[in-house]
C-alpha cells in the first residue's frame, strides 16, 4: 500500500488507483516540464546506487533536481560503507542530515526489505533490487503505453529475453495485470522461470510477435550464460532477438519497447532502435516525469502548484 | 584565532567566546532550519576529502547547500592530484575559479599547516586531519551537550576507546577544558597517550562510568591492534565496550554519545545506539547546524537575515 | 561553424568574429560576476569526462552553474558505459533526461567525431580531445591576452615544450592566427610536430624567448619520453624550461602563461609560477567567464538579462 507505507518498493503493493494517480499526475509534470516549479526546493534527497547505472541514476537525479530537491550522491568507493557500516545506519545517518527520501538500487532485495522492517525515518524508492523489482521502470513502461495507445486496459504486451532474471519483468507483469493488460513472456527456454508462467503465459516468440501490441525486448547478459549459443551473438539475434524481419511481422500499429542499456545487435537490430516504432529513447524521457510523480507522492506537502 | 585567521584548523585555537558564538548560531540555523534561507546562494565552497568518509561529508554538504551555497565535490580518483599536483595548487585554482571555502580531510596533518603557511585566499576548514584535529565534531558535541544539560560548564565527560588514535579525543579535549567542563580519559592500555594525560586524567572505566555526565565512546578499528585480545570482538565488549549493564551503573541523567561510524557490538551494544541515553543520531543532526555556523563565520557576509 | 553547428568542437572551426563575439561575452560575465545572474535556471548539462581533469571540470561546473544551469557529472566507474554502451547511446539517453548540452573530454577524437555525425539533439562542447583539440583553453587565453594587452592582433605569442603532444598548441595556433597574432614554437627537438610548423615557425627557446610578447609554457609530461634527458628533471629545466635567467631576458611587458597543471622547477621555476608577470591563476579566473560564453552560445536562448 503505498500511502499506508510511503515507500515505493514493488508494484505488487500498489493498487491500480494508485498506479492511475501516479500516471496523472507524470501527465502533469510532463505538460509543466518548461515551467521550472520547485515545490520541494530546500529539501533533501539521496540516491544510494550499489550497482553502476547511468539512466536510472540520472533519471532520478534530474526528476529531484526538477523538483527543487537538493540530492547527495552516495557512491560505495567514497563512503563508510568500506568501513562496515550497515544500510540502516547509513540511511538513518542520511535521514538525521535532513534527508527525507532514500532512492537505492541495491544487488540483494532482502537489504531493503530489512531496512523496511526499521523505523529509519524516511521514505525508500526502490531503483532496482537485483532480479524482483524495479517499479518505478514498470510505471514509466505504463506510462509510455498509455500516452500511445490511450490506455492500458486490454494490451496485449510480449516481454521477451531473460525472464528468470529480470526484475523488469516482474515489475511489468504486477502492474500490466492490475490494469488489465494481458502478458504473455518468451524468449528463450533455459531462460524461462516457471513461476512467473502461474501469471503469464510463456509463448514462442515469433507468436507472441503477431498478436503483440507491445513487445518488450529485455536485455540479454550474454555473458553470464555457460550455453554455448549465448556466446555467439549473431546465432541468438536471429534465433531470439528482434530483427527487421520480425518487425515485419508485428502487428499494424504495435510498438517496440526496452528498458535499456540495449545491446544493439542481439537482443534488438541496431536499425530498430531508432525506428519510427521504437519508443525507446520516449520511454527514458517519461521515466523523468514518472519519478517526478513517485517522489512527490512519497513526500507529499510540497508547495502548493 | 578564528576571527584572525578566518580558518577552522583546531579547537585549540578557539577562543571560549568564539565558541560560544558559533554555538550560539548553530542555534539560530536549528530554530530557523525549515525556512530554506539562503544567505550565500551564488557563492562557492569546495569539498576535499582524501580519505573516505560518509557523515562528514554529506554533513557538510547538506550545511552548504542550507546556506545556499554551491558546491564542488572534489574526490582523488578524479583529479589532477593522481597526475601529482600539491594540495596548495589545487587549492590556488580552485580559488581562481571563485570557491571562497575550502573544507579539507587529510591523512596527514602537516598537509594542512603548508597550506596555511601560503596564502592561498581562501579559508580552510578542516573536517579531519589524522590523529590530530577534527574541530567540527566536537563543537557538535559541545553544542549536544549544551542542548540537553543547558550548559556545559560543570560537566564531566568521560572520553572511552582508542585515545591515541583519536582526533576526536584530541578535540574535544581542548574545547571541553575552555568551556570548563571536566574530561576523563579511559580505555585499554595499549589505547592511552601520556601526552594527553597532562591535561585530563586517564580513570579506570567503570570508575569513570560513575561519575561520568556524558560517556562519550570512540570508534576501534581492532584490525589496526596486534594484541590478540583486539581480534576478539566479544572480549574487547565485556572489557572495554559500553554494554546494556555498564548502561545501569552509569550516573543518572547521564547520556551516551559517538561520533561514528561506530561498531555495534564491539565498543557499544547493538541495543544501546538507539537507547533513549543515547545522543549519537542527534549529534549528527547537530552537525549540520553547527557546520552551518562554522562555515557562515569564517565566510562572513552572507546576506542579511 | 559554430553558429551553425551550435557546437564548440575546433578553434579551426571559429570564424573571427565568432571568436570576439565569445571574448566580448566573457567580458560581460566577468564584469557581472557578483549578480548571480541565473539566465538558464532549470535546465540541463552534463559533463562527461572520460579522462581525469581537476580544473578543466571543475571550470565548467563553476561557468555551468553561474548561469544557473543544473549539471550531471558523468563518471565512466558509476555508468553502463562499464556494461559497454556507446557514447552516442550515453548522450541520447541524457537527451531524452532532458540535457541540452554535453561537455566532453575524451582521449580520441575520432569519438566525438563519430558522435557528431549523428543526430543526437544536444550541443556538444569538447572539453579536450587527445592531442587534437582544446577549444575553451585557447578561448581563454586569448581572453586573458586581450585583457592584459588590450588586442591579440600583432602579439608575438611563442609556445614552448611537448608540441607534438598537446592539443594546446593545435587549439591556441589555429585561434590566435585568425586574429592576427604571430605565433612560434619552440621546445626540444623530439617534441616538434613539423606538420604544425607549415603554420608557425619553429625557433630555438632562447631566440623565441627575446622576441614574444607571451611566454607560453606547456605541461612536460617526462614519463611518457624514452629519451634519457627527460628523465633528469634539472636537466630538462636547464635546457627547456623557463628560468629566473630565462625571465630576466624577457621582452619588458612579455607574460608568462601555462594552461596547467604545472610541473614547479620541470618546464617553470617554482618561484615564476606566481610572479608578477605570470598570468596562470588569471588564467585559470578567466576561463570560468569563457566558458560561460561558450555555453551561453551554444546553448542560445537565455533568459533575457
């Protein structure tokens, strides 16, 4: 729940009138982007980032930023956290300084969800925990259907690549249900994860392709597989990955989806990228108005507007 | 002193009454801290941390941009010192790009006395220097002090740990003795430093545990200690560390305090850090308004208030 | 063309007027540097420096919020370009954040040359590329020329040390040419660059030395040389640097400057570093204003002052 908890830790908390406010509410800050309002100008947020990440971190730093708030960056190398410190002193430390709000990306989801069982004081947006959650991604891949499409309800969206290890996915297939899209996952099948298949169905790829409204290409690591087809590139691009051929035979007016980074030429043509159906760069521009909205929510009582 | 030379380097050099000053101010940042006034906005202030360091920096940073101030992080991974360029040109260029304020933790203090010994134009506070000097954190202590006994004069303060290694020690000793406050000094041994036994008497700890106003416990880094008895969390506890039953025989009224990281379990019970004796959160929230005092005096002319 | 391209990438590229249209507003900035004017407040920059850089970065920072802009620093250890995205993915991704210029330092130029013959959205300025190019450092130092001379056309200008290395030389021979200076090289003679001597004469130091109106010195980088006279630091300085002998047979009126960092008592005497007529720190003063003129420029559109 979020208003209950004010934390943003997994869109299976959220209610689909939540989602809904949140995605009105990224609307409003997109149509005011030029405005330069500051409604939580001189106070503070930090952004604890244990994993490298440029978009989400930057994202996050330019939606604080917008919204007045003054941001510490908090980077492992220059920190006590070499000297041992626990997350939870860490994060009371920050929130004694005047923080309010922790954004944390973190490898072990169990670390924040220890940190949730404390009273630390200030409210937790996660940026990602290693393959269970990444909500506020999911929300801007929302946001970006419905500013094409108009609505969620009754999408059909394919996500498509590493299933068993993305939290991307997982964030998506919580939200999509609640608001009435139907998944289905694919991609290939040592990287299926039977569990999710209780929610979603797994389809081959090339028919998911052509009943897709959206299809979700997620990244691939390729170098974490020990199959031997995962070392060659060009034999997993054709075999799993989004190729111009493919696009050929998506669906009239479905659109072409990533999370990023994206690796050209696996996972998705280096041509597509960039393609008039690509909403790629658009989603990484909503995800700012997206954070907008969930941190504003998560703090709330910022001046009147 | 502080008024003549601008800088913040020891609490030596401070006089009663430029304590009491900044004290005094810190006070004003306190009651004023949700106004978001911003005395130095436009002027700049650069960080310069050579060793690593969590609270003292986001500390000084949320001080900074308080007062309005802009602020260059300076960190040694990214800087022409890795091509071998003296702190004091650092410094001069810093100068010339307008910073007015340099705060500065060193490993070596003599660092710091070269640069003084130049005029660079600009003033130095120094957030930490060795063994020798960390001026703020104890004037955060005083200030934490004053605030819950309403004076400071009268106090006795027994300082408990690695006295040797110990800026904070260092610190704290000279302010307290000018504030008329009365210091003990305690710990194992091998942690004492004749030195300082010329100005505060060195007390058994479960002596000066009972008579004690304020037990102020300091950090251990066993890894940096030989004996054996230092490899032994546990028995360094029992022997040296603040446990829920030295708690019990501390005098009433008493209050604990650290200036972190601390180790819990080692020099403090887990349980104790967040004990309603407890001071250690509050200093730190402390810190910002007194490092807001500090930097406001040696910059001087903000815009009124 | 800078106003075509509206990005700052070559002095080559800098037509003459350009180049006092840059100077005159620099002279604008510095005269206004109290007001704390903010004519771009609320938005976006980034500095992605790919090398390590003290001054340089920390310049633009200082110009970037001066004008109020709000700035992402970028540093290859906390980014994806670890998990190897491409700089051309790195900047459009900032672009759809919202950032509107990009500042650059890169070892290869060939990166920011790939990067500009696609469309990203956003103004590039090259903050120093290999040992091509260095717009803002030869902006600056004909800035700092001018201000001391009252006009660069006529000056007598000799460059002297690693020429064959430094993107100074390039950027400052191509800029002061247009103006109307005269330049000469000099240095030793493993350190000519003859393609650069179709544009400027080379001279021996001593002969260079008698004539220039401006002395400018380059960084010796000593370990990058196989050759054994680079190995003796005094030797070099007998022989390639500036001297108080040297000095003494100056022109009257001649200045002495070096784009930094300095290696004191290799290519400069300590004692010159900071004497009357050098110029360096000024330099270093000069460039925040330069480069808030670059930027201004590139950025275009301003609140009105």
């Amino acid at each position: 729940m979020l208003l209950e908890q004010t934390h943003l830790i997994d869109t299976k908390d959220l209610s689909q009138t939540e989602i809904e406010e949140i995605l009105e509410r990224a609307a409003f800050w997109e149509q005011n982007r030029a405005k330069n309002l500051v409604p939580f100008a001189g106070r503070f947020v930090a952004n604890l980032f244990f994993e490298p990440s440029t978009r989400t971190k930057f994202s996050f730093e330019v939606a604080e930023k917008r919204l007045g708030l003054e941001v510490l960056n908090f980077s492992t190398a220059h920190s006590s956290v070499a000297k041992g410190e626990s997350l939870y002193d860490t994060v009371k430390t920050l929130v004694s300084l005047g923080v309010e709000a922790a954004v944390i990306r973190h490898q072990e989801p169990e670390v924040i969800s220890e940190l949730l069982e404390r009273d630390t004081g200030c409210v937790i947006v996660n940026a990602g925990t290693g393959k269970t959650a990444h909500p506020t991604q999911a929300l801007l891949d929302l946001y970006t259907m419905k500013k094409h499409f108009g609505h969620v309800s009754g999408l059909k969206v394919a996500i498509v690549g590493d299933i068993a290890h993305s939290r991307v996915a997982r964030s998506n297939l919580w939200c999509l249900g609640k608001m009435g899209a139907q998944v289905m996952l694919s991609g290939p099948p040592e990287m299926r994860d039977p569990d999710l298949e209780k929610f979603a169905p797994y389809v081959p790829f090339d028919e998911g392709l052509q009943v897709a409204d959206v299809v979700m290409m997620l990244r691939i690591q390729l170098e974490r597989h020990q199959d031997p087809i995962f070392h060659a590139q060009d034999q997993y691009h054709q075999m799993f990955g989004l190729t111009k051929e493919r696009l050929n035979r998506m669906k009239p007016g479905a659109v072409i989806m990533h999370p990023g980074p994206f690796n050209r030429g696996v996972e998705i043509a280096d041509e597509l990228v960039e393609h008039p159906r690509s909403k790629i760069f658009e989603q990484k521009a909503n995800g700012v108005f997206v954070r907008m909205a969930v941190l504003e929510k998560v703090l709330q009582g910022g001046q009147e507007l």
